[in-house]
C-alpha cells in the first residue's frame, strides 16, 4: 500500500494540529449534519410555506445532489490551487447560505439558499480529509481522520434527533441559523491556525469531464425522486435514465484521453482504496436506511413526540464520537484491517436485531440495538477513512478526499431513495393497493415494510463485510 508520508513539517503547524483538526471537524459535521436535519422538520415546513410533502422534500434532495455534482471538482481544484484556500471559500459560502435559508419568503428562495449552502459544503468536504492528511504525520494519522469520520457520521446520523430539539422549542428557520455562530467561530479559528498551502500543483481544471460528471448525477438521481412521485416507467424518467448513462459513458472516456483528468482511473488499482471506497458507500446506505425508517417507527408506530424520539437517535452519534477516536488511535498502533472488520461484523448483527423488532419490542432493545451501530460506525469508520487517504500518493490527497465524501454522500442519497422505495413498494403489496405515506389505523403495514428494509440492509451489510474479511485474510498472509 502506498503510504502518504509527506506533510507540513513546521514547528507552528506541529503546534497548532489539533486545534486545526477542531476548526475542520467543526465544520464537517455542521456541513454534513445539514445533509440529515431537515427530514423531521419537512412537515412544519410544508404547512409554513403552504406546499404540499413531496414538494418540500427537494429542501433535501437538492442538497445532496449539488454536493454529489460538485464534490469531484472542487477536489481537483484544491489539489490545483491549494485545498485550504477552498476549504476557506467554502466555510464563507456555507454561512451566506445558512443565512438565506432561515428567512420563511418561498420554496424557490429556500431551495436557492440550500443550493449555496451546497456548494460551500462540497469545497470543505473534498479537501477536509486531504488537509488532515498533509498536516498530520503518519504516526497520528488513523487517530486524526477517525475523528473527522466522526464528525461526518455524527453529523450525518445526528440530524433527526438535533432537528427534532430545536423545532420543539424554536420555529424551524433555527435549525439552519443555528449554523451560522458555528460557522463564524470556525473561520476566526481558521484564520489564526490553518497554515498556507504548501502541496498544490496548478493545472488546468477538466471542465469536459466536469460536465460530463455533474450531468450524469443530476440525471440520475433527479430520475430516482421524480420517479418515486410519477412512477419509474413514466418517459421523463427512461429519458433521465438514459442521459445519465450517456453522461457517464462520455465521462469514462473523456477522462481516458484527458492530460489532467478530474479523476484518474489509476487510483482504483489500489485494491486497498478502491474497497475501503465500496464499503463506505454500502454502510452509509445502511445508515439512511435507518434514517428514513425510524422516525416513521418512534414517532408514528410508538407514538413518541419529536423531542423523545431525537434523543433516542443521539444514542448513535454520542456511542461513535466517543469510540471513533479510540479505534483511530487503536488503528495506529496495529493496523487497520481488524478492526474494519469488527466495526462490520457489530454493524451487521445490529441489522438483523432491526429486522426482528415488532411493535411490541421494548424500546430499550430497540435504543440497545442504536447504541451497537454507532458502536460499529466507530470501529469502522476511523480505520477505513485511513485507509482510503493513506493509500495514494500526496498529488492525489484531494481528488481521494473528494471521492470518500462522494461516497458518503452517494450513500445518504441512495439509501434515502432506496428505503423510501423498498419500504412503500411493500407496504403496497401487503396492502393490496397503492401506499407512499404511513397508513395510521394500519401500523402492520409499516412493521411488514420495515422488516423488509432491514432485511434488505442486511443483505448489503454482509456483502461488504465478506469483502472486508477476504481483504483483512490477504493482509495476514
């Protein structure tokens, strides 16, 4: 495995590393954690605004996909002109977005703010793990970018239960104003410990491939929810299909015959990258099957208020942001490979105990078997992050970083429109009609669609740990 040695050898740096790491982490989870947030308060914002669900949902959906569109460019770009200059814009942005999406004026001025605030998060997302990387040396490196998987996956996972806090005491323009104090005390922090970009190589930016890439995304997931309303066989749909697909192929070999290609296909004949890679993206599916399902089960199944069912859910990040930076620290000191495995193999039992909870279940089997995922989050996450940032050469820290949170944001998405998709399309063949919400005098319905899902979440689980397991046999022999 190619190792990155190289980082900012200064004493001041040196110094200051930690306090760098608090200023990124700070903003990683404020970046991701917005990605999870507004889900719970979808409702209250459809009443305020007077539109119906399924149109308030593109709050969410247009976040992710901006971020997904743009994560590959603004990795290059940074590994170009410098990952903390972009890492600066991008905290800038995300403020200004913030501020516009707290104002209650109309859904276009609110999607226009989150559309801002998404490319300030894809700036700070791409180049987060790559900064990390150049300003750690090798020996606190695991350490260092578990706590900042901790930070993506405290905040990805943590929005449900901080969203549902704040709308129970504050109108729901606070759960994108509570960023911005945030945001502004990362800059001031920023300003006076994040060091000038030493590692940079200018190059011209791919804009074909940009184009190529950022169409083939918008296509396809603009297929996967406008399907979810209309059906997937409608011709608006088939024709995004095949757009995306063209895009993508366009994009293959656009990035073939470039000389400074958005991404270089040579970095997935790192085995070690390419499936540290994989699994990230199938556990953060996972995850947003969890997301999407258990509010529906707290709240509507159980009958818990908002607030009750939000602290449930912190159960999972406050299990991760404790154990992320042990098994980092651990991962320095024997390898990676192990423990992705553990972190797996915990994450995959807790699947199945989801996959046998009933109405009936008591909840603190169902908060126990939370506290396990967030356990299996943390074992895995801190040692796969090192693994993927630790397995390309120092020219390419950026496009990598850009990628993980591709990855991870490909996961939120997919596992939302999955869920979403797997859950109503077997509430509907139990049902013996057509179901998209949950049926109130019905709550078998649900359980019979929720069991599914886990199932399915299982399936994907297992998958990537066999994966896991064959890579960590190999590194032993």
């Amino acid at each position: 495995m190619a190792q990155v040695q190289s980082y900012v050898d200064d004493s001041d740096v040196q110094k200051h590393r930690w306090l760098i790491l608090t200023a990124i982490g700070m903003f990683t989870f404020m970046a991701t954690l917005d990605g999870s947030i507004v889900n719970i308060a979808l409702p209250v914002m459809s009443k305020d605004l007077a539109i119906p669900l399924n149109q308030v949902e593109w709050v969410v959906s247009i976040y992710l996909i901006v971020i997904c569109a743009l994560l590959l460019l603004f990795g290059k770009i940074g590994d170009s002109f410098g990952k903390i200059k972009v890492f600066r814009w991008g905290t800038l942005l995300f403020v200004i977005g913030s501020i516009l999406c707290g104002f209650n004026h109309s859904l276009w001025f609110l999607l226009f703010g989150r559309t801002v605030q998404a490319i300030g998060a894809s700036m700070t997302m791409s180049t987060n793990n790559g900064i990390i990387t150049e300003v750690f040396p090798i020996s606190d490196r695991g350490k260092a970018l578990g706590l900042i998987g901790s930070f993506v996956s405290l905040g990805s996972i943590a929005g449900p239960g901080i969203g549902g806090i704040i709308l129970a005491h504050l109108p729901w323009g606070y759960i994108f104003w509570i960023n911005i104090p945030i945001g502004v005390l990362t800059m001031i922090l920023g300003h006076y410990v994040l060091p000038e970009d030493r590692f940079f190589d200018r190059k011209k930016t791919d804009v074909k491939g940009f184009l190529t890439f950022a169409i083939g995304i918008i296509s396809f997931f603009l297929a996967v929810f406008i399907g979810q309303e209309i059906g997937f066989g409608q011709v608006l749909i088939l024709g995004l299909w095949l757009v995306s697909l063209i895009s993508f192929i366009l994009f293959y070999r656009t990035e073939r015959q470039a000389k400074d290609p958005l991404v270089s296909f040579h970095i997935f004949k790192n085995r070690n990258f390419t499936i540290s890679l994989i699994t990230a993206l199938l556990i953060f599916i996972v995850n947003f099957f969890f997301n999407v399902v258990s509010p529906f089960y707290l709240q509507n199944a159980r009958g818990l208020a908002p607030n009750y069912a939000g602290y449930i859910f912190m159960i999972f990040p406050i299990v991760q942001v404790v154990v992320a930076p042990l098994s980092g620290a651990i991962s320095d000191k024997i390898g990676p490979y192990l423990l992705t495995v553990i972190g797996l193999v915990v994450i995959l039992i807790a699947q199945i105990g989801y996959a046998f909870i009933q109405l009936q279940s008591p909840l603190w089997l169902f908060m126990i078997l939370i506290g396990a995922v967030g356990l299996g989050n943390g074992i895995f996450q801190a040692p796969n992050n090192a693994l993927i940032m630790s397995s390309v050469e120092k020219q390419d820290l950026g496009i990598a970083g850009g990628l993980n949170a591709l990855a991870r944001n490909m996961g939120m998405i997919i596992g939302i429109a999955l869920a979403t998709t797997v859950l109503f399309g077997a509430m509907s063949q139990k049902a013996g009609r057509h179901v998209t919400t949950y049926v109130a005098k019905s709550p078998e319905l649900f359980i019979y669609g929720m069991h599914v899902v886990f199932i399915l979440a299982t399936v994907i689980c297992a998958v990537a740990t066999v994966v896991t397991i064959n890579r960590w046999r190999k590194s032993r022999a």
